[in-house]
C-alpha cells in the first residue's frame, strides 16, 4: 500500500507523470529494439569486415593470375631438360659459337615449375659470346644467367656461363 500511495502522490503531478511515461518508453524501446537490433549490427558488422577481407583476397589472386598469365608465354614449350639444350644449342648455332663442354646441374622445383641449370663452357669471339647472351637476355624463355666468366685464348675467347631456365609442369 505504500507503494500505491507513493505512485499516486507523484504520477498526480502532470510534468512527473509525463517524465515517468518518457522514461518508461525509453527503457522499454532499450530493451525490446535496441538490444537485438544492436547485436544484430555487430553481428553484421563483423561478418562485413570478413568479407571485405575475402574481396581483398580474391582481388590479390586475380592480379596474381594476370601476372602468371603474362609470364605463361615465357615458360610453355619446354617441358624437360632435353627441350632446354635443344633451345640453347640451337642459338648456339645462330652466332657459330663452339661448345666445348655441358653439364647439366640437378633440376629444382620452383614452385609448379621446373628449373634446370646448365653449366657451359663455349668459345667464339668476342662479338659473338657478346650476341649470344643478348641473344639469352632477350629470348622469349623465362631465363637467369647464375655465372658469366670470360676468358682469352690464343685466337678466340672462351666463356664459362651457367643458365638456369623455367619450364612448364607438364
């Protein structure tokens, strides 16, 4: 009955009741809209910066592919060590420079690809071995000149090169 009689005395006040009547809304609102609806906010919210992340992932691997699209033409055609000396022989030929020896270094995996290192020793001169690497610094092959080493003869020049070329998977 104190209660009542408490209530009663203040909610006859019209300013009181209606400050009352705000405030009861106000934590009814609170309770029943704004709790779920802010837990569902943060529920999205968290599950938009995830997918932000994954957009910025599928973003990085579509320029990863367009960057291996436009090396893919510089490693397709050689398949195995044979194709490999095939290419440097025949260019070789291209500016008449002698082998004198080849050795093939052991094949390495560079990530889906296959490398394969070739130690050579030729002779030509000096305009010549001066073409053909070039002529290997500018091939349409994916190519890495590890050692260069020149050396003069009596009437040419010889050269110590190790190439290490990229060859498709397959």
């Amino acid at each position: 009955m104190q209660y009542k009689a408490l209530a009663e005395q203040h909610l006859s006040d019209p300013v009181k009741l209606r400050l009352f009547t705000v405030g009861a809304l106000l934590l009814l609102v609170t309770v029943l809209v704004y709790m779920p609806l802010y837990k569902i906010i943060e529920n999205n919210g968290r599950l938009l910066i995830a997918a932000r992340e994954r957009n910025n992932y599928i973003a990085d691997c579509e320029k990863l592919r367009a960057q291996t699209a436009a090396f893919r033409p510089f490693i397709e055609g050689r398949r195995d060590t044979s194709d490999w000396i095939s290419y440097l022989l025949d260019g070789m030929r291209q500016f008449q420079i002698r082998l004198r020896e080849m050795s093939p270094k052991k094949q390495s995996q560079v990530g889906p690809y296959k490398a394969a290192a070739l130690s050579m020793d030729i002779e030509g001169d000096y305009q010549e071995l001066k073409n053909y690497v070039e002529w290997l610094e500018d091939s349409k092959t994916l190519v890495r000149i590890d050692t260069l080493q020149l050396a003069k003869g009596r009437n040419d020049m010889s050269m110590k090169i190790t190439v290490l070329g990229i060859m498709s998977k397959k």
